[in-house]
C-alpha cells in the first residue's frame, strides 16, 4: 500500500469548482473523512460521472475504489499536511482530490 503525503496550502479555500462535488467540511478530520470516504465508496465518482454527457461512455477504471484506503490530516498554522494510504494509482486519487478541494494541493512525496 502506497502512502501519499499531500501539502494543502490555505485551507480554508481548499474547495472544488463544483458545488455538486467539493468538500463543505470546516476541519481536517472531516475532510480525511471525505476523502477516505471519496476512494473506498462510489459516491463521489457517481455524483460526477451522472454529470457528464454521456455517462454511460465513461470508462469503469475511472471508478476504481480501494476499500482499505485511508486519510488523516493535520492543520499546522493555515496549511494542512494530509496523508492518504491507498493501492489507488495517483491518477485517481488526483481526480478525487481535485473534485474534492480543487488544485489546491500539492503531492509531496510518494512511499
């Protein structure tokens, strides 16, 4: 299991483009919670893919969830130091994050 360590500078503006989609947490537990919650069930994928013009032409592998995945997060003045641990390709949980907080993020290291 691979684990992502993510840097996200101001988090209080940490928010996707699409109401639909982002994160509407006010702390770090609850946005591990979301992402966690974003990799192991197919909510999130579905609230988007349900928006595309032709939903049924979006490839499953876009879809792929890992049911063992998990986030913990910690503020540190106004940047929040996430951590995610996931089988997932980077690709995906990228995708997942940008829905969620949109590019403010940044991928820190990779063990």
């Amino acid at each position: 299991m691979a684990i992502f360590s993510i840097h996200i500078e101001h988090f209080d503006g940490a928010r996707g483009s699409d109401p639909a989609l982002a994160f509407s947490g006010g702390s770090p537990d609850a946005l591990a919670s979301a992402i966690s919650e974003a990799l192991r069930e197919p909510g999130l994928f579905q609230r988007w893919r349900d928006q595309q013009l032709e939903p049924d032409k979006v490839p499953a592998a876009l879809g792929q969830l890992d049911p063992l995945a998990s986030a913990r997060a910690e503020q540190h003045d106004l940047h929040v130091e996430l951590e995610i641990r996931s089988d997932l390709p980077m690709k995906l949980i990228a995708q997942r994050l940008t829905w969620l907080i949109g590019p403010h993020w940044d991928l820190r290291n990779v063990r």
